[in-house]
C-alpha cells in the first residue's frame, strides 16, 4: 500500500522543504517535488542558498523546456509535472495546494501544509482524498 506522510504545522514550507530534500539525498534518494510553477521556481533558488556546507543537485523542469540527457541523472527534480521527471523515482514531495499528478507512481508522497488557514483547509481536503484513494496517511505535526 503506497503511503503518504502528511507534514503539518509548517512555519516555512519551502525552508521545510529544503531540509526534508537534504535528508533525502543523503539517504541516496531520488525525489521529485512538486507544486505550482512559481513556488518550484522560489525553491530552486533557495536550494542554492539555504546550506552554505552543501549542494543539493537538483534541476527545474519547466515543462514548456526540453532537458538535456544528462540531467535525468540528477536526484532531485522539480517539477509542475511530476510525470516529466526520468527514471525510477520513488519519493514524492508536493509543496502545492493541489492533489499531485501520476500519485501512484511513487512509493511514497510527503505532503507539506503550512499554518496558513487557506493552506490548511486545502491539505484536509487532499488527506480525504489520499485516504479515499486507499493510501495509508501518516500524520507528521511540525513543530519547529
């Protein structure tokens, strides 16, 4: 049964998100984030910034711009469509407000929902419908 851990009670999502990213990849993941154009693009540039001691290989995909090649190598891809990003990926991250497309095809899905009231009341309605889909939620309340 696929799984998602629902992160709630987030101050931050992107800085959340950045850390969570970390994480991933020194667990040797390979992730593919999720949202609206706009905050993939805030997150992109926070990656570069947030961790003077690290680097975080990721890549943008808009889906109006072909990649090259060797950028499906790399372990963490941001994109408005997670369907876009290349080989076997097994986590999802969404930073959107919207149910994520092609949910099944990740092992697991980490759902990041911020204080904010609007934020909020779109993540209940994105865990009945995890739940309605027959994905096992798991509830992760931040407190940071």
């Amino acid at each position: 049964m696929a799984r998602v851990e629902f992160h709630h009670g987030v101050g931050d999502k992107l800085a959340y998100a950045c850390r969570l990213l970390r994480k991933a990849y020194k667990a040797g993941a390979r992730v593919v984030v999720t949202g609206d154009a706009a905050s993939l693009r805030m997150l992109d540039k926070q990656l570069w910034v947030f961790d003077e001691q690290a680097f975080l290989p990721h890549v943008f995909a808009s889906s109006n711009e072909p990649l090259p090649e060797r950028m499906s190598d790399t372990p963490i891809w941001l994109a408005v469509d997670p369907t876009t990003a290349p080989g076997e990926r097994s986590i999802l991250i969404n930073i959107g407000q919207d149910m994520p497309a092609a949910m099944g095809r990740f092992d697991r899905l980490f759902d990041i929902v911020s204080n904010e009231p609007t934020d909020r009341q779109l993540g209940r309605q994105r865990w009945k419908a995890y739940a309605a889909a027959g994905w096992q939620v798991q509830p992760h309340e931040v407190t940071e």
